[in-house]
C-alpha cells in the first residue's frame, strides 16, 4: 500500500545517505592503510631508445608516439639505474600486448587477445614487474604490439613500491570511481525498490 512504498523510500533513501556520509567520513577522518608509510611514486628517469627493425637505435622520450604500423613490435631499452634497493615497474598497455625482457630474459607478459569473450585486442591495464638491486645496470627491454590506433603508443613508465604505485594511480582516479561508485550502489537500490513494490 501507499504507507508501506513511503517507508520503504525512506529507510532506503537513510541508507544511501549513510553509505555516502561513511565514505566520506571515513576518507577524512580514518587512518591511511599505507602498507610503505611513504604513498609516493615516481616517474622512471633512466633513458630509452626504441630498437628499430634494422637493429638501429634512437632516442625517445616516454610518454610518446612511435610510428608504427597496426601489429608491428615496438621494442624500446634502458639500462635499469634503480638504486641499491629492489623495486616495482609500472608502465599502461593500451590495447597492447606487451613483454619484458631483463638481459633478453622474459620475465614478464601480458595480453588477454585470446582469452577475452568479445573482441581480439587486449584489454588496457596497468602491467607491474619486479626489478632487484641485483639487476643494476642490464638491460630491460619493453616489446609492445597492438591492433589499434594505439600502436607504437608509449606511456609513462612509474617506480617505486606497488602498493604507493597503486595507491597513486587510484588517487588519480578517485573521482572517476566514487561516481560509479555511488551510480552503482545508487541503480541497486533502486532496483531493489522496484522489486519490492511490485510485489507488495
């Protein structure tokens, strides 16, 4: 009846304002879980240069462009100059398949070409590998592939710990997902209400 569909607005109506007040209180107000107590990253400073077909080298500056045909590997070097401390690579695929070799080792791949339902590219995602203290000075190389408009794309390669790289990252989209977020718990409730009033 009309009684019960007023009360039932209401207690759901008080619940998604309580979920929105605790996340937001608790953001301001709780502790930082920071597994390193530091919460910062940085950008890769070493330099790279893009190994041509031929065996040629040059010089490039990440993020960036390369020319590349679509299917075309696009390997780019450094020599790893990461301190005397073990640490964590992060760098985006964009629709591409990537691999990292240390000294011509893989040790490192990503790709879900083959594995995903719809589509035959892989999904964009935030690829992490280990380089140790031991690893000084070799060379890391990153092979991409893409059947897209994002061949030859390079993005920004971070260091450091990977919780404070996947906590900067999320930082960078907080806004992003606190919206779908809250879309989320927000197209819930209100097919939960919907479910509930047809059949009261």
């Amino acid at each position: 009846n009309k009684n019960t569909s007023i009360v039932l607005h209401i207690i759901f109506g008080f619940m998604l304002i309580a979920v929105l007040v605790f996340f937001v209180v608790g953001e301001m107000v709780m502790p930082k879980e920071d597994p390193t107590g530091s919460g910062n990253c940085a950008l890769y400073e070493g330099t790279w240069e893009r190994v041509l077909p031929d065996g040629t080298k040059e010089s490039i500056t990440l993020p960036g462009q390369c020319k590349a045909e679509r299917n075309e590997v696009v390997r780019i070097e450094t020599t790893t100059a990461v301190g005397n401390e073990d640490v964590w690579f992060c760098m985006r695929a964009s629709q591409q398949d990537m691999r990292v070799y240390l000294e011509d080792e893989l040790i490192k791949e990503y790709t879900t070409r083959d594995s995903r339902l719809f589509g035959n590219k892989s999904a964009s995602a935030y690829v992490f590998f280990r380089i140790t203290a031991e690893d000084l000075g070799k060379t890391l190389a990153i092979e991409l592939v893409s059947d897209s408009e994002y061949s030859g794309f390079l993005n920004k390669v971070y260091v450091g710990e990977k919780y404070d790289i996947a906590h900067f990252l999320i930082r960078q989209c907080v806004a992003v997902i606190g919206c779908s977020l809250y879309m989320l718990i927000l197209s819930s409730m209100v097919l939960a209400v919907g479910c509930i009033l047809r059949f009261v």
